[in-house]
C-alpha cells in the first residue's frame, strides 16, 4: 500500500519529479560514461601490456656473461618452456619472443626502439589484434589504402613498424631500414631489413615498438637458437596472474634455477640494478603484465582519482537538492499528513511513505539514466572515433575512444545513487512524521 501510494504522490507530482528524475538521472549517466571509460582506458593497459610489452606472466631473465654486463636473454629457452607447459594448470598458451634495443635507420631519419624477435607460426592472437593501416596515415601523399602483410614477418630480414615510426622514418611498405644494434660483446652489428607492413598504433606502447622474425634478431646479437628473450604466458583468467606467477616462481627455484626477487617494474629499467650485481651466468625473473607496464599504471589512478573527485561533487548537489524538494514536499503536504495521521497512520508509516517515494524516484531515474548512459558508451565505442589531441592519446592509452560496460559497475551506480537519493530524503520524512495531527489539520487554514 505504501509503494502505492508512493507511486501515485509521484505521479500527481509530474513537474518535480521530472525535474528531479532529469537531475538524478544525468548524474548516474554521467557514471556510467566515466567508469566505462575507466574500464576502457585499463582495458587498452591490458590488451597493449599482453600483447606488446609481455604476457600475463612473463618469464624473463638476464644473462651475465662478467659481473658489469647484462643482457635480456634466457639461455635454454625450450627448458623454461617445459616449465612453464607442466605446472600452470590454468595455461591458455604461450609465445616465446626475442628482446633487443637498436636503432632504425631511413634515408631521411631515424628511431630508437625497442626489437621484438618473433614466431608468425606461434603468434596467432598476435596477428588477430593488430589492424594493417592505411597508407595515407603515415606518409604524406600516400594512398588512401593498406599495403603489406603482416605474416610476410616469416620471411628472413623483415620488419613490421606502427604509424608512429613509420611516419618519424617516412617509409611505406616496401621501403629498406637499417636496423643498428649493440652486441653484448660492445660490437656494432647492422642488418638491412625490409618494412613488409604498418600497423595502427595501439596506444602509447606501441610508439616504441617494432617486429622482426627470430632468426633476424638472433644473427644481429649473435646468440644461437637455443637462447630467447622471454616466454610470454597467457591464462584463461587474466585475474589469475599473480597467483600463478608466485606458484612458478617456487617451482623454477625448486628446480635449481636462481630467480631474482621479484620487482614490480619492466624489465629494462631494470638493468642498471643488475649491472651493479656481483654474479655472473643466468637468472629468472618472473612478472605479470602489470609490473611490465608499471610506469603506466598511473594513468588509470589519475582518472579514477578524478572521476571519484567529480562524482562526489556531483553526490553533493543531488543530495541538498532532493533534501530541499522533500522539504517542499513536506510542507505542501502538511495538510495530507494531518489527514493520514488522523485516520490511525503512524509515524513510522508516515516516514516510511516519504522515504518510499524518495527510493522510487531514485530507482527510476538512475535507471532510466543508466540505460541512457550504456547505449551512448556502446554507441561512442562502436563508431572508433579517432583521438586528435597527442596529449589525451597519451592519457587514454589509445588513438581511438574505447567504453567499456560492466556490468558490475551499472549496478554500483544504480544502488550507490539509489541509496544516496533515499538518505536524503531521511530528515524531511522523521519531520514529517513528527507533525501532530490537530497542527497539521490546521495547517492550511
């Protein structure tokens, strides 16, 4: 009965409850949109980390062959791989790649960047996240087409580049690049290299990146083929990363192998550390995609710090705003309330119905709101509109506007705000309750 009447209270009041309802339900599509784009901004960090800086645990290492050098390498690559294969129950599949640092070199410019050495036979989820890019992206009169093959990388002395570097060398597909490298014995090693494809950038790691095939990147560090970079693990469940990673790392200690303590940062920031350590031959490090993409991670505390700051605000507002609409409420009605007061209500009834209302109203609009606010995340996220502004590309972690809807984070905002309109509404329904009767009766006279 109470809902009922409620209902009907609302209803009668159209003009106010509609205000209020647009004012609720902004707020609450407003939420959605922002913990949509939070969840799309960790979800680049996710898909960039695992597909360009690491697995979701990688298995990596450094090699010292004198107490002041290091070098990314993992000597005996298909032993650690049999390690891995047996004792991660959770295993979706894994990759091995080759590591390395060089220069590229055009005709008309250069780059540093990072070398990964890669498997097109083993590399297929690899080859189902990037998109081949259009010509005119990266080169000035280019054709409004893309060109190349990404799987043309089997071939020997190859290379695949993103829009970014392609645009800084000022290549297209086709086109020759000289990849310059330091070997671990401090020699100078260069190879000419053909760009048989250019892909979309995908976020800001991939500003630093480029691939070549295995056999390319081991002639220019002169390493044999038992010897690679890392082996990048992926599990069905990318929440079981870090549990996973500390069970491997107690098995390749009890298996012999010298595993360094773990540090939550990539590896090559890592090797100043390891340059001033008193050991030579191979240790194991072991991290999950976090730690590889630590210097990013900020990003995502920032915006969630700031959508926290702006919601709260906005909280505030429709909190005294509801409080002072059932303050009007309350006093309009004053006469109602001496009515039902009359007829045997109580007051905790009389409570009860006001806050009734309140959690309806509340219910609707946050509703409706959230409604509004998936199908305009859902409808942004489809239409991939591109990021012009470097700087927000940078914070985004992506070139084009990526929502994502959980659903865990619509009921959040639909409760949270619910909640919030409902214990406003708490002081004007204890007033209301307290009225007398023979007052409120003679209220309006």
């Amino acid at each position: 009965m109470i809902l009922n009447v409620a209902a009907r209270n609302l209803i009668q009041a159209r003009v106010r409850t509609g205000m209020l309802s647009l004012a609720i339900g902004m707020v609450t599509m407003a939420l959605i949109l922002l913990m949509s784009l939070s969840a799309g901004i960790n979800d680049n960090l996710v898909r960039g980390a695992t597909t360009m800086s690491g697995g979701m645990i990688t298995v990596g290492g450094f090699y010292k062959q004198t107490p002041t050098s290091a070098a990314p390498l993992v000597t005996h690559i298909d032993e650690v791989r049999k390690v891995v294969q047996e004792n991660t129950p959770n295993l979706d599949y894994m990759i091995d790649r080759s590591r390395g640092w060089g220069k590229l070199i055009s005709t008309t410019g250069s780059a540093q960047s990072g070398l990964s050495g890669i498997d097109v036979a083993e590399e297929s989820h690899f080859f189902d996240v990037i998109t081949l890019a259009k010509e005119s992206e990266y080169k000035v009169g280019g054709r409004d087409e893309a060109f190349g093959n990404p799987r043309d990388l089997a071939k020997p002395d190859t290379i695949m580049l993103f829009v970014s570097q392609a645009k800084r060398l000022d290549v297209t597909v086709g086109d020759l690049v000289t990849v310059q490298i330091e070997t671990m014995g401090g020699q100078t090693n260069t190879v000419d290299v053909t760009v048989v494809a250019v892909a979309k950038d995908l976020g800001l790691l991939s500003s630093f990146a480029v691939y070549l095939p295995k056999s390319t990147l081991r002639e220019l560090y002169k390493v044999d083929d038992g010897v690679g970079g890392a082996v990048w693990v992926y599990l069905k469940e990318v929440d079981e990363s870090e549990a996973t990673m500390k069970h491997l790392r107690e098995v390749f200690a009890a298996k012999g192998y010298r595993v360094m303590d773990h540090v939550e940062s990539p590896f090559f920031m890592k090797f100043e550390t390891v340059q001033g350590e008193d050991w030579t031959g191979q240790k194991i490090d072991l991290t999950i995609w976090r730690d590889e993409v630590a210097m990013l991670t900020w990003v995502i505390t920032a915006f969630d710090t700031v959508t926290g700051a702006l919601v709260a605000v906005l909280v505030v507002i429709i909190a005294v705003g509801i409080m002072n609409s059932m303050w009007n409420t309350v006093r309009e009605r004053t006469r109602e309330v001496g009515t039902m007061r009359a007829i045997g209500m109580q007051r905790g009834q009389v409570a009860l119905l006001f806050l009734a209302e309140a959690f309806l109203l509340g219910l609707f609009a946050t509703s409706m709101g959230a409604l509004f606010g998936i199908a305009l995340a859902l409808g942004i996220d489809a239409l991939h509109i591109t990021i012009p502004v470097d700087a927000v590309k940078f914070v985004l972690l992506a070139d084009t506007l990526h929502f994502k809807v959980r659903p865990l984070s619509v009921f959040f905002a639909i409760s949270t705000l619910t909640t919030v309109t409902a214990l406003s509404a708490v002081w004007p329904s204890i007033r209301a309750a307290g009225l007398r009767p023979v007052i409120a009766l003679g209220y309006a006279q």
